[in-house]
C-alpha cells in the first residue's frame, strides 16, 4: 500500500487560488443562513481539480462545552458502509475470500440452511440479499442501545424466508454490514475496526478518524442532536437503538479526513484501479424484477446530474447526523457535508451541484 504523502501536503496546504468566488461566496451564505454560531451545525469541504477550494465549520460541537465545529469528527453514518466494503474488497484482491463465497461459508449457526447457501457476499455489498431487518422483532429497543455488531447480526441468522431472491431487487440493509464487519474479524482473526484502520485509513492519511467499538469514541468527537421544542437533545451513543453496531454506521471522521479518502480512491492507494471502478460501476444481476433500474455499485449510488455526469456518491444519517459524500468524477468535483443535527441534505446538494456543476 503506497502512502499519499502529497495528497496531505495539498489538503493541508492553503487552499488553492479561488476560481469559482462567486460559488463559493453562495454555499458559505447557504450554510450560515441554516446554523447558527450557538447551536448545532455541520461542516462543508468542496474539492475541484484536486485541490481544496473551500472549506469551513459552522455552528458548535457540543451544547455543553460550546466548543466550535473546526476539524471535528463527525459520526458519519452509512457512508461508513464504504469503508466495510473497500476493506472485503481488499481482502477479495488477496485471495482471503470471494465475493461469490455463501454466507454459510461464515454462519453456521443460519436456522435456514438452504437460505445462508444462496446469498452471495456481493449480495450484502450491494443491498440485494433478501434478507428481513428483524432485529427490533427479537430484540428490544433497550437492548439496542448498547449491541454491537454480533449483537444485531444474530437475529438475522434466525430468518426462515427471504423478502425476495438474492439480486432480483433492491432493499437498504444495515444488518448485511454487520454481517460483512464479522466477515473481516473471521478472515483477519482480526478486530475489523483495527483492519480498516490499518487497511484504509493509514494509507489515506486519515490519521484522526476513529470507528465505534462500544461506547468508544465518546471524546474528541461532536455530538448529534435533535431540534426539540425546548432545546437540542442528544441523540448519539447511549440514546439512539443500533449505534453501537459500527459496521452499518461506526466511522467518524471530518470533512478533511474525508476529502483524503476520496484522493485515495482516486489514486488507488489501498486497492487496484480496476478494483475500484468496479465497485463505482451499477451493478446488473440477470435476475432483477424490481420495478426500478439498478442503480447501486459495491455500497456506492451511481447515479446522473442534469448534464449526464456520473455522480458517486454516499449518504449518512444516524440520530442526530446527517452526511453527503457526493463525487463527480468527469468534472473532477468532490464536496462532504457533516452535520450534527439534521438539514435539508436534499436541497443543499442540488444547490451545490448548480454552483458547481451547472447543467451544459
């Protein structure tokens, strides 16, 4: 794994000489119209041609300390599926297991053999397993405060049928992440969270992001909350059901962490070229049904701008985070959002994608 030692020198460089002002001038207006220096609020970075073009926190970290959002990590939700999924991707590439491997391979302990024999590992990756999210059915909400990834895993091994055939439709699955983080722990004898580090984060330079294990981290870090009619209530470790299980929505990191994920990506810094346009590319099961088009790579949303652009992209939310992790590949576009309370994610993106990458 080669390390991007330029790609740290760039991002903590000054940023480079503004071309787009007038851009710029409008997203830091949008965003100092939607938080305020006292309450909870979010960050922004956008990248263009490589360098960083603009960046900045807005609003406070935490209601208590009032400590200011700068080069804060953030929860960052689903986006943090990526980083599960780059890593199975990277032990594919060695050999250490195929995306074709059933999940009987790994779990035994499925009540229905004949159910872990048919999905497929690229099944989980890209949300097409079949498998029900029935963990609120035989776990209580108590419970989910505090179980990790094995915890919420377990009752989807109890299943007895599928929502529908494996790659036949699209339906969202945190649970297949869990599954995929106890994959790596079973390949590496390895925590997972130590795999990623090692695997993803060091050589990207992402030298302060952090993943979940348990109530870690709990310091360093903003807190997310929710608008109340008397105030900001927490909504994080403790006080939101499944925050514990990190494969689904464990990485916290900033925006600037980030944007090196994304250089590293690019330069296929921790895995092969072709490894990694092949999780950016739809994938196309022979068996689809469902009434809408593919439009899901290993974990990533392909998707189009107005002007016929392949956008990459992730979103994250989980109590009271809300992230957008959007890259435009053609017009060399990359822009992150993390936010400790929620925000119109929506519109924010399509005025971002107007200023930036207007239609042609």
């Amino acid at each position: 794994m080669k390390k991007l030692s330029w790609i740290l020198l760039l991002l903590t460089s000054a940023c480079a000489p503004n071309k787009n002002k007038q851009a710029i001038d409008q997203v830091d207006q949008l965003f100092r119209s939607e938080f305020k220096d006292n309450e909870p609020g979010g960050a922004v970075l956008v990248m263009k041609d490589g360098a960083v073009i603009f960046k900045k926190g807005y609003g406070i970290a935490d209601v208590g300390t009032k400590e200011k959002i700068t080069t804060t990590l953030f929860n960052t939700g689903s986006i943090s599926k990526t980083f599960v999924s780059n890593t199975i991707l990277s032990l594919a590439e060695e050999g250490k297991l195929s995306l074709n491997d059933s999940l009987d391979r790994y779990f035994p302990e499925f009540k229905n053999k004949a159910i872990a024999q048919k999905i497929k590992i690229h099944d989980l990756l890209t949300h097409t397993s079949g498998l029900p999210d029935n963990r609120r059915l035989l776990l209580d909400s108590v419970f989910l405060l505090s179980a990790k990834d094995r915890e919420n895993w377990a009752p989807i091994t109890q299943c007895d049928s599928l929502l529908f055939a494996p790659g036949s439709r699209y339906e969202y699955s945190n649970p297949a992440f869990n599954g995929l983080a106890l994959i790596i722990e079973q390949v590496t004898k390895t925590k997972w969270q130590t795999v990623v580090a090692e695997r993803i984060f060091k050589p990207a330079g992402m030298a302060t992001s952090k993943i979940t294990d348990g109530a870690y981290p709990d310091q360093g870090v903003a807190h997310g909350y929710l608008k109340t009619a008397t105030g900001y209530l927490e909504k994080d470790y403790g006080e939101e059901p499944t925050f514990a299980a990190a494969g689904n929505g464990g990485i916290w990191s900033s925006v600037e962490e980030l944007a090196r994920y994304e250089q590293a990506l690019q330069q296929a810094a921790f895995l092969k070229k072709e490894t990694i346009e092949r999780s950016r590319t739809i994938t196309r099961y022979d068996n689809w049904t469902d009434s809408v088009a593919p439009f899901i790579g290993y974990s990533w949303f392909i998707g189009k701008t107005l002007a016929g652009q392949e956008i990459v992209s992730h979103t994250g939310s989980q109590g009271g985070f809300l992230a957008d992790y959007v890259s435009i590949p053609e017009n060399k576009l990359f822009f992150v959002i993390l936010c400790n309370r929620p925000y119109p994610r929506e519109a924010f993106r399509k005025k971002i994608l107007d200023l930036f990458n207007p239609e042609k």
